[in-house]
C-alpha cells in the first residue's frame, strides 16, 4: 500500500473524548480531504495513535497546516506531526561484508518501491565500494578496530549531520553502535538480525540453528537502542525450512527473509506508519 496523500499527520496523546472529531474538523476547515485514517486506543497505556493520510489544496504546505492546527494541539495536548510526502527522506545505509540487504535495497530504491534519496554508502569494509560507485552513490570507508571506534563514530556522525540525513540503515552492518551513537540517533536507526537471536547469539547463527534442527528462520527488523537487538520491533517474518535442506539452504533463505523484512520495515519508516510507545511500535498498515 502506498503512503498515499500529500501529507501525513501523526497524533500521540491521551485517549480523550472528542480527539477524532476534532483533528476530523481542523483538517475539513483547511479544504483538506482525509484519504486515509487509521487509530488505535491503547487500553493498557491509556495512549491514543492516529494516524492521517490528508490530500490539500494546491499551495498547502507543512508550514501552513501546522499554523491552522495548533489550536486543536494544544487542546488535547497532542504529540503530532505533519510529513509533506511530497520530500522524500534522506537515508544513509551501512553495511559490512554482507550484500544481500544492500543489494536489494538499492533496487527497490531504483523502482520507486522504497521513496527514499540514498545520500551514501558506509562501511567498515570496502567490499561494496564498486557497487556503489556503479549507482552513483557516495562511499565512505571507515574501519573500525577497539581503538578507533569513537572517532570513526564521530566521522559517522558528523557525515549524518553534513548530508542531513533522516533515516540511517543497518543493511547486514556487523558493529555495534556506541550507546552515546544510539542515543543521539534515537528512533533514526533501523537494523536487522535472525529471528533466532538471542537464542543463536554469536558467530554462524545458521549452522547454530541447523545442528538444533530449527524447522523456520527468521528476521527481525527493529529501531536500534543501546539495549543491544531489544530495540522497538518494526516487523518479523519467517520461511519454513525441514530436515532436507542443507546449512547452504538455511543461509540462502535466512538472507532472503532478512532482506524481505528490512525492506518493509524501511518501507513502513519511509511512509510515517511507525508510532513509537515505549519499548513497543504501533504500526499501522
């Protein structure tokens, strides 16, 4: 499903009375149509999440609604915000020796399936240094060892800032982020790892999971906190595997779920259908 709509509202708050039919009344009031509308109350937090696609006059901007909608936001005390899908979001994507997310992200990317403007390619490696510079794409070279660590992270860091970037991809990125880096780019961070985790922590997960007998692998894709893989879960999906298929087997459908989910994951981010809550995400499809 697309985003749809020129913009995207997001509305956190209080369950209150009256939330819907007044967000309903401020968006009519601007000659704006709802084309999209999706909520959720959430019974053990008391939170309320919406979630509005909106189609706007010509001349509308992000700028514009806000003004017209901060009555209503200050009524109910809402945390919200307006996206112009119009503005593509800027992604940067790292990635260590591993190609398969990367590879698959770059031709989504190239299709339209993902609306996102790659600003560059980021490694400890410079295995895929040819593939970007095929695309066009920016490469960046940083090791890493237990002595450069924080300043290769300040580089990083100061490479988000200079390419104003607003999502950052861990397409198969074998280090762990500092947790000042998780910090700083708090809800910014989408990674991916096997399903398996932490059950089949450490090196080789799939030969780990072909001596256990596993019957599915998986992935999960989540935002990145410095609670190492226990960040907000975006989305998981798993294939079934049996007793014939080999480690090779495993591996070869471990990457290919792992590339489907990052991929919507990604997607749902790039589409503002993400709502953090807590340690939990409500994702509205």
């Amino acid at each position: 499903m697309s985003g749809r709509g020129k913009f995207v509202l997001l509305i956190a708050c209080e369950d209150l009375r009256g939330i819907v039919a007044a967000v309903a009344n401020s968006i009519a009031s601007q000659d704006c149509n709802i084309i999209e509308n999706s909520q959720f109350g959430d019974g053990t937090t008391g939170r309320f999440f919406m979630r509005v696609a909106i189609d706007g006059p010509e001349g509308l901007t992000a700028e514009r609604f806000t003004a017209a909608f901060i009555p209503v936001a200050t009524a109910f005390r809402l945390d919200w915000q307006i996206h112009d899908l119009r503005k593509k979001l800027r992604a940067m994507i790292l990635v260590s020796q591993g190609g398969h997310c990367l590879n698959d992200l770059l031709y989504r990317a190239s299709t339209g399936h993902l609306p996102m403007d790659i600003t560059s390619i980021v490694s400890n490696h410079t295995t895929w240094q040819r593939r970007a510079e095929h695309e066009g794409l920016a490469f960046h070279h940083l090791p890493i060892t237990a002595e450069t660590k924080l300043a290769q992270e300040a580089k990083l860091m100061a490479l988000v800032v200079e390419q104003r970037v607003d999502v950052i991809i861990l397409a198969r990125y074998m280090q762990v982020l500092s947790d000042e880096l998780c910090r700083k780019l708090d809800g910014r961070v989408i990674n991916i790892h096997h399903s398996f985790l932490p059950g089949f922590k450490g090196a080789k997960p799939y030969h780990r999971a072909y001596e256990r007998g596993v019957k599915m692998v998986g992935a999960t894709a989540h935002y990145v906190t410095p609670d190492l893989d226990e960040g907000p879960i975006i989305t998981q999906d798993v294939s079934i595997v049996d007793h014939a298929d080999t480690v090779d087997d495993l591996i070869a459908q471990g990457q290919d779920t792992e590339s489907r989910v990052l991929a919507r994951a990604v997607k749902l981010h790039l589409e503002h259908r993400v709502m953090l809550s807590g340690s939990r995400t409500v994702v509205f499809k």
